[in-house]
C-alpha cells in the first residue's frame, strides 16, 4: 500500500524533459532511486521488449574508482537498461545498414549525490540525411521518451 502510494504520488507531480546537451535527453522526476528504476523496467517490458542486459553504473565507478585513485562519488545510484525493438530496430538496419552501431537501445536512471532529483535520460540519435532512417528515428525517439513518461 505503501508502493502504491507512493507511486501515486510522483504520477501528479509535473515532469519535465530537457535537452541538456546534443546527444541527450533528460527527464527530472520526484520519488526514490527504487521506485522510479522498477517503473522504468515495468514500463520497458511493458512494452513487450526484453531487456537484454542492466549495468550498475554507480557500482561499477565505485568499483573501479579505487582502482585508479578516483574518490569522488559521481552518482548515489546510477543503472542502464538495455534492450532492442524488433520491429523499429529491422527498419532502422534496412534504412541503413550502418545503423546497426544504435543497437541495443538505452535508458539510464540515476540520482546524484546532495541532490533529490531523479534523472532518466536516453542518447538521441544522430542526425541523418537519410529519409528512411530519419523516420525510423522518429519511431526510436518516441518509443524511449513514451517508456520514459510512463515510468514517471
């Protein structure tokens, strides 16, 4: 009840996307680290897609930063879905066969440290002049930000 709740909760509160850089696009939401990371993976799979691999980002920089006498926390939480559309992934790759390096499909959902805003983000897809992919990558970009806006 406690979960529903909550969920309930950070549903009315406003979300906003942003493009803070060329090659993201960022969504700032309300809610714990927990919460919000399962309802991007139910929103994922949701959709039918399978996620293929998940990386624990902020574990893998703590992991390594001592390796390499790095100290400072990037990230309180950080984690990366992976996974593919069949259906948007063949036209992408029969649009262009190059485009085979957009695959597989990320969303990354992650708190910073000090800061109780809950980021998810995915890469934007480069531009092209190729009117096939440019329409396929229309299809990948609404799919990721529709993933996105439903698990905030």
């Amino acid at each position: 009840m406690k979960k529903l709740l909550a969920v309930c909760a950070m549903l009315c509160l406003p979300f906003s996307a942003q493009a803070v850089e060329s090659y993201t696009v960022l969504f700032k939401t309300q809610g714990s680290f927990q919460e919000v990371r399962d309802l991007l993976q139910f929103s994922i799979e949701g959709k039918g897609l399978k996620i293929t691999n998940t990386n624990k980002i902020a574990e893998m920089l703590e992991r390594t930063g001592m390796d390499i006498g790095e100290t400072r926390q990037v990230y309180e939480n950080a984690e990366q879905f992976e996974f593919c559309s069949a259906t948007i992934s063949r036209h992408m790759m029969e649009a262009d066969p190059h485009s085979i390096v957009m695959c597989p499909y990320s969303v990354v959902v992650y708190t910073i440290p000090n800061d109780k805003t809950v980021y998810l983000a995915y890469r934007k897809p480069a531009a092209t002049k190729n009117p096939a992919l440019k329409k396929t990558l229309v299809e990948l970009e609404k799919l990721l930000t529709d993933i996105i806006k439903d698990a905030m």
